[in-house]
C-alpha cells in the first residue's frame, strides 16, 4: 500500500513564522509515513529546511508593508491579474498531479484573505475530486483581533463549507481559541488543540559551542527589526552583559544598506551577520536571547531552556504576538516589552532582571505548556488518513 500524500499550501506574506511551522509540521508527518509537499506561497528563504518533503515554490509575493495593505510581488509591484492567474494555474496543477489524500491549508478561513484567488479554486478542485480528500485548516494559537462580527460570520461560514477539520496549533491551557475567535463554539466540533509545534529532534541533535556564552539578539527573517538591533547596540555597554560577545541576526528581508549600517555601528565584541540555520544551536549555549516575539522563535527559547526577551511585533493590527508573549511572561517563563516601549533603558532593565532570576527557565515550567504540536499533528492526520 502506497504512504497517503498530503499537500500543504503555506503562505508567508512578512516573516518566515507560518512557512517554519510547515516544515516542521511536514517532518512530523514524515515520519508517521505520510508523504508530503509543501507548496509556499511566500519569499524563498535561505534559512528553511525543506528536507524531509517536497517542496514546490510558486512565483512569491509578500504584504508591501508592516499593515499589510496590499500584495505586492518580489520587485515591489502591486500583483498583477497574470500573477494572479499563473500562482493559481500551479497550485492546481501541482494538486491534480499529486492527488492528494488530505489537502492542509495554513490559516485560511482565518487569514489570508487576500489570497482568495487561489485558496478557493484550491478548495473547489479538492471538493470536486473523487474521492474527496480530507481539508484540514492549519491555524496559530492567536488570531489578529478585529472586532467584526461579520468576518467571523465568514469565517464560520467558510470552515463549514470547505473544511473537515481545523488543528489549533496551541494550548487552551494557555489561551483557548475563542479569546481571540468569538465564534469558536459554532466550529468546536472541527477543532482540535495539538499543542504548540516546536522540532524537538533538532533541539536534541543539536550540538556544538556555537553561540556559547553569547548575547543572541534576533530579529527572525521577515522584514521588520532593525529597531531591536540597533537598540540592542546601544543597551549592550550599559548592560550587565556589556562584556560578554553579542551576535545580532538580521533576516534576510532586511535591505543590505541598514544591514551594511547595523555592522559599522557594531563595536568590538558585537557581530553583525544574517540569519543562521543553526538558531537552535545558539540558543541551546546562549546567555540570553533577546528576540522579536514570533511563535516559533518564543516556543523554541523555551524548549531550548534559554532565558528569553522577546520584543513582540505589533504593526498594523497586529496583536498575536503582544499576547501571547504577555501571558508567557504571566507565568514567569520569559520577559517582555511591548515594540512601542523598546528603548535603550528598558531593554537594559529588563536584561538585569532576565539575569537575575535563577537561570533559564525551570523544565517542569516549561512542560506546563503543551508543546507537542508536531508529532500530535501529524499522529491525528494519521489517523484520519487510516494510516
């Protein structure tokens, strides 16, 4: 009997944070005996590890700004109809060639509604083929709020339509899903908690001193950081971590004239470089991580029993990451300041208090958030799939 073949169509529009989380949600799955590709929709970014999977790339766009306004493709230009036309002519192309037995789409219907031209069609053929594969929505913990009772009439509306299951990425010990999604009672039969998805298997392969004894400072691989980074180079002298070596990581989407400024303002004991695959490798011997406050970055400091700021993003109406970092700081696991607090002298405050409070946190701490979101996912979809 032939491994069931799933496809997963992820799309990142600012940061790499929802593509990561495929991938690693890919290999879970992998290693059930499910053969897997990933289709992205975003940048092609050096950092992702796609072993493990086959991973289609179409032509990618990204939002043109941190409130995510419009589309924009990879020269800047609002898309275009042909654009439109050509990622959606793949995507099907790629789903009646595969034939999938499950079909998993990240995020929609509770994102990625500018991407209607493509999800929908995707929708559609998988719907109309016989037999039918099994639609799972792939979804965060948090959703953006924004207080419109009729996108979330949509929203229901959509999962009941297209969807056969939709798998929370998260802990209802945490945050439960109706705090950010009000209409949650109205699918709970659709959805189930995996937990948060961390890679466990190479935070436990990882090996090596690289970052040992440092100050990791990073911004992930979206477009948004240099504001952390260079407040970062202002705080490290009047800090009391000012002679321990301080790494800034940049992401990739940060143009190269401010990444070129970020390292001739470094000063000795300060490197400048860009994003590394070995992340897990320099926070498992880091001092201290001082990081945006995206959901795998977060998850993985805590796996790594790394100490941890994280600076959370909040552009736009950008709200996950702010509340999921003030809970976690709730429960003594990591320290926080809001992005429109990051200053020199509260960055260097919080850097004393991460210091002095005993040591990175605590396992059993830790273990209190369910963060077996990989290997639970993939075992579910398993299941389902009759495996």
């Amino acid at each position: 009997m032939s491994a069931p073949k799933v496809l997963f169509y992820v799309q990142h529009l600012l940061g790499i944070g929802h593509v990561k989380r495929a991938t690693t949600l890919a290999r879970a799955m992998a290693v059930e005996g499910l053969e897997v590709t990933v289709v992205s929709g975003g940048a092609d970014i050096q950092v992702i590890d796609s072993g493990g999977m086959d991973f289609v790339q179409l032509p990618p766009v990204r939002a043109s700004d941190r409130n995510f306004g419009a589309l924009v493709d990879e020269a800047g230009a609002p898309v275009s109809d042909a654009l439109k036309d050509e990622r959606r002519d793949i995507l099907l192309q790629c789903f009646a060639k595969l034939r999938p037995d499950a079909l998993m789409i990240e995020l929609f219907p509770f994102g990625r509604r500018q991407l209607r031209f493509e999800i929908i069609p995707l929708l559609e053929a998988a719907r109309a083929l016989s037999p039918r594969p099994r639609i799972i929505s792939s979804v965060r913990d948090i959703l953006v709020e924004k207080n419109r009772p009729e996108r979330d009439a949509g929203m229901v509306a959509a999962a009941r339509q297209y969807f056969d299951d939709i798998f929370i990425h998260g802990d209802p010990g945490l945050i439960p899903f109706e705090q950010t999604f009000r209409a949650a009672a109205e699918i709970s039969d659709l959805m189930h908690y995996t937990g948060y998805v961390v890679e466990h298997d190479k935070i436990s392969s990882a090996g090596g001193d690289q970052g040992l004894g440092e100050v990791i400072v990073s911004s992930g691989s979206g477009a948004v950081g240099a504001l952390l980074l260079n407040t970062a180079i202002d705080a490290r002298a009047g800090s009391v971590l000012a002679d321990y070596r301080w790494r800034l990581l940049a992401g990739y989407s940060l143009d190269e004239v401010s990444f070129q400024a970020l390292q001739r303002r470094a000063s000795e004991g300060v490197i400048v470089e860009r994003a590394r695959p070995d992340f897990i490798n320099l926070l498992k011997n880091c001092v201290l991580s001082i990081s945006l406050g995206g959901y795998n970055t977060v998850m993985e400091v805590l796996a790594t029993g790394a100490r941890g700021i994280a600076v959370p993003y909040a552009g736009g109406q950008e709200t996950e990451q702010t509340l999921r970092a003030r809970l976690l700081e709730e429960r003594g696991l990591i320290h926080q300041i809001p992005e429109g607090e990051l200053t020199k002298d509260r960055l260097i405050e919080k850097i004393s208090l991460a210091m002095d409070a005993g040591g990175p946190p605590k396992p059993a701490r830790a273990a209190a958030i369910d963060m077996d979101g990989a290997r639970k996912s993939a075992a579910l979809l398993a299941r389902r799939l009759g495996t």
